[in-house]
C-alpha cells in the first residue's frame, strides 16, 4: 500500500509540472514515505532522515510522508530539523497546496487532519511496474486490534465508488496491464459509496470481467468480514487468482480475544474450510504476532497446531511490538524480548518445514507462470504463480537487447522440476 501510496503522490506532483529523479543527490525536494507498523521500522526512520541531512543536506528540502508522520506530527520538526513538511496518507490529496507553501518560502508545513471523507482518488499515480498495477479500493481502518496504529495513522475508512475503480481497471487494461491488486489495510471491508452499494465480493467479480485482465489479487482480507461469496466468486472466474492473505495473528481464541480481533479461532476456522472446499486450490498465507502481552506457551503451541491445521503456503511473522496510543499499551504481562525471539524461530522453522512439503508436491505439474524478469547470474526467467509463488525457469529463449526479446509481462506455462521453502523452479514448455 505504501508502495502504490507514494507511486500516487509522485504521479500528482509530476502532473503539477514537478520532475522526478532517480536518486536523492539530484532532488530539490526528498519525500520519504514511512511506516510505523512496528517501532524497528519507526526507529529506521529518523535514521534515514540524519543520513540524508549527512549526505545530501545542503540546500535541499524534506518531506517526511506516511504513518510516522502522521503519529509523530510536529515532533518530527524537533528530532530532525531539516525537515520542512509533514504530511499523513489522509492529506495527500492537498500535497500540491502544500508545495505550493514550501516554495512560497514557509519552512514548517504540515498536513495532519484525519478528518476527511476523501480517498487520495488520483488519476496520475506514476506506476512503476507496466504489468501489474495495484489499486487501493479502501482506505484506513474502523477496527481497533489493540496492538495496532493503523487506525490512529490512517483514519476512517473510506471507499472509492465502484464507477471510478472499474474505470481505473479498464483504462489500464487498455493501456496494456493484465494484473491488477486490490488494496486496503481491509480490501474486504469494501462498501460502494455510490447508489449501487455493492460490497468486496461483487466488485471483485466485475473486477475479474474486465476485458484484458488475466490475474486480480487483493489485500488485506480481514477474517470479520470474509464472506463466502469471495470464495464462490473465486471459484467462478480462473481470472481471480486462487490465494487469498488472511492474517490470523493468533491460533489462541484467548489471545484473539485480547487483541480485539473479533473472531475466535473456530470462526476462522471456518472461512478456512470455505476455501480448502473451493474447485480450484487456493493458496492460503497469513500474518502471526508472537509474544503478544499474556500470550502463555499453552497460547503459543495453539498458533503452532494451528499453522499445522490451515497448511499455510506461506507467512509473515513478527514479534510484538508496543505502538503508542494502542489499547495493549496497557495490558499486562508483557512477554520477555529473549522469550518473543524464541517463540518466533520454533515458528519460522515450523512454517518452513510446511512451505517445503507444499512446494515439493507441486513437482511434476504444470502452472501458468506470468513473467516479471530475467535472472542474468542463474540464467533463468522469474515467473509467479495464480497462488502467488515465485517459480523460476529456464527456457531456450534468453533476453535479447538488440531484438528486444523478452518475456516481461508474458504468461508462459512451465513444468516444475525442482521445489525449495521458499519458491520452485521448472523448465518452460515449449509447444
Ligand atoms: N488489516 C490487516 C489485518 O487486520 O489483518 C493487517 C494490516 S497490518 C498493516 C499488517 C500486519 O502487521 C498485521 O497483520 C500484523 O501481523 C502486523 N502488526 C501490526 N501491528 C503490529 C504490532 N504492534 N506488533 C507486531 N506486528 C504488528
Ligand atoms: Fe490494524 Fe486491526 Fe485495522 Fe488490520 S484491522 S489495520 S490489524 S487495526
């Protein structure tokens, strides 16, 4: 999100008569784009930002974008002084005033309110892929897990109407896009703010019938609102790629509990078994907190059973980390850093002996690889999977510069020979 985030914002500033660069040495004006997810990628931050005062301070301008700024506001100012703007994701839509500001001669501008109904609905984000683009359909977050900053960063949530998603769809299938990825911090809390009202499952469904468009991805699904319908809609239309992100965060409904999410195990559980019933075979992955305050062995071994369970393709893990403003700030029985540590590696190598047993029964088959680019050191193309797999290969043709051969953005149907945790590998067939 924050990727397509700032690839918005440049394609905003470049149709108000702004250039881009391709390194910071050469820019008048540094926007960083942050996260505060957690306090690692927080601290990287002001890092960064003293970097960039040692390297390319001298009469330079910064803009510190995203979560962080938005959590720490003015602070910014205090810890990095060279800053001169500080905008939040719900004030992007007024960046150009902003600017505007900046060279007016203000040396402290800010963009802060969460008070907006508006999604940043830009027709000009400046996409960095020309294969595969993402959409953000919903923006900012009306749940309140107790451990995260999402809501305090980003805001409400607002939707786009369907009208300017599908628009959006079908200009970029005509400017040649074949992938589209369907984006919200809940992409299945979608609801059409226009007169038609449609919800998350009947947009993906007009999503997929685009004329042009062979793959459609979304993230991230909340479990609350993980209707059966996706999945119908999944299984109706082989556009709609089989995998679905569906974070858990805990396998213990007493965690689940504490940390707001407003499912138990068992409701999850169920949405699982919609998908592992579907026709075609959906890949499923999620996102696991470890050490969250309270979280007993018994808690943990739970989430282990449960990663045994639901056979995850593939995870995210993270050690639980205190965020300011957030309901756990006040929770008890916080659990050890040496102890998160612990919990998270019996969890990496239990979820890595599970992706090599999947992956290695993907041996043998054939899958429809869409091909994002060249490996010159191994020789082989590098491909991804309808369920989101890296599956690299060879194939008699090699990229050519002169002739411009080359596959970037091709489906190509390749037999896999070998498997690893983490991607395959295969041999292009070649009719
Ligand atoms: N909205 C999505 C959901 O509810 O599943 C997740 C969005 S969040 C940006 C991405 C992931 O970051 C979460 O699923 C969670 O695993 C992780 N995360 C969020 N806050 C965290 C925290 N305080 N400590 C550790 N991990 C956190
Ligand atoms: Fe954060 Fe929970 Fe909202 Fe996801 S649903 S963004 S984890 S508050």
């Amino acid at each position: 999100m924050n990727v397509h985030d700032s690839e918005k914002v440049v394609g905003t500033l470049v149709s108000e008569g702004y250039s881009q660069v391709e390194t910071p040495e050469e820019a008048a004006l540094v926007l960083y784009n942050t996260c505060s997810i957690r306090d690692k990628a927080e601290q990287k931050v002001f890092h960064r930002l003293q970097q960039f005062k040692k390297e390319h301070g001298k009469g330079k301008m910064f803009g510190v974008l995203g979560c962080v700024a938005q959590q720490e506001g003015e602070k910014i100012f205090e810890r990095a002084p060279h800053v001169n703007l500080v905008a939040g994701s719900a004030s992007y839509n007024k960046l150009p005033q902003m600017l505007v500001q900046l060279e007016a001669g203000n040396r402290r501008v800010t963009g802060l309110s969460l008070d907006t109904e508006d999604t940043f609905d830009t027709p000009f984000a400046r996409r960095d892929n020309p294969h595969r683009a993402y959409i953000t359909i919903i923006e900012g977050c009306d749940k309140s897990c107790a451990y995260c900053v999402v809501p305090f960063t980003r805001g409400p949530e607002r939707s786009r109407t369907s009208e300017s998603v599908l628009n959006e769809v079908r200009q970029l299938a005509q400017m040649g896009y074949t992938e589209i990825q369907l984006l919200g911090q809940n992409v299945n809390s979608y609801r059409d703010p226009s007169p038609a009202g449609w919800d998350f499952a009947r947009l993906l469904r007009e999503v997929g019938r685009v004329d042009g468009i062979r793959r459609v991805r979304f993230t991230t699904s909340h479990p609350r609102d993980f209707v059966k319908e996706i999945i119908d809609a999944i299984d109706e239309n082989p556009a709609l790629c089989n995998h679905v992100h569906l974070p858990v965060q805990s396998g213990s409904s007493a965690v689940l509990d504490r940390m707001q999410r407003l499912y138990t195990r068992d409701e999850y559980m169920r949405r699982i078994e919609w998908m592992k019933a579907a026709k075609r075979k959906i890949s499923i992955t999620t996102d696991i907190i470890v050490g969250f305050p309270g979280e007993t062995e018994a808690d943990f071994e739970q989430t282990l059973r449960l990663l045994e369970e639901v056979d995850y393709d593939s995870l995210f893990s993270f050690k639980y980390s205190r965020r300011p403003n957030t309901p756990a700030l006040a929770l008890d029985d916080q659990v050890p850093e040496d102890e998160k540590g612990r919990r998270l590696t019996i969890l990496q190598e239990l979820q890595r002996s599970i992706q090599v047993r999947r992956n290695s029964e993907l041996v043998g088959t054939v899958e429809e690889a869409m091909v994002e680019g060249y490996n010159k050191a191994t020789g082989q193309w590098i491909g991804r999977t309808s369920q989101n797999r890296t599956l690299n290969f060879t194939h008699a043709v090699h990229p050519n510069p002169e002739s411009g051969e080359d596959f970037a953005g091709k489906y190509i149907a390749v037999r896999v020979t070998r498997a690893g945790p983490n991607s395959l590998a295969g041999e292009a067939i070649v009719e």
